[in-house]
C-alpha cells in the first residue's frame, strides 16, 4: 500500500508541475510572437491561437514531466 500511495504522490506531483510549466511555457512562447491570451479581453483567431499554445503546453508539459519523475519506476 506504501508503494501506491508513493507513485499515486509522484504521478500527481508530475501532473502539477507539469501542467503549471506547461502553461507558463507555451503562454511564454505565445508572447514571443506577440500573442498575449491572459492580458487580451478580445475573442478572435489571434487569441484563439494564444490559447491552444497554453493548452497545448499544458499537455506536453504533463507528458515531459511524468517521462521525467516516474521513468525506471515501476
């Protein structure tokens, strides 16, 4: 039971930091080519963008960070 409650904490601790980078990551890089989603109160293709870039940061950096912390465990 030790052993669940062990990876359960690193898969959830995987996910946070991963969703939280992710985000940051791809708002950052949507920033980069002037595409602010956070600070914009418009609703159109180009903030549209901005947010599938901090969507899609959010699943890639879920999936880097559990590659990362749960990699050679079982």
């Amino acid at each position: 039971m030790a052993q669940d409650f062990d990876r359960a904490m690193r898969e959830g601790l995987a996910d946070a930091i991963g969703f939280v980078g992710g985000a940051l990551a791809g708002w950052g890089l949507g920033r980069q080519f002037g595409i602010d989603f956070i600070a914009s109160s418009e609703w159109n293709a180009q903030q549209l963008l901005g947010l599938a870039l901090i969507v899609g940061g959010c699943g890639l950096g879920r999936f880097v960070a559990r590659r990362l912390l749960l990699k050679d465990r079982p």
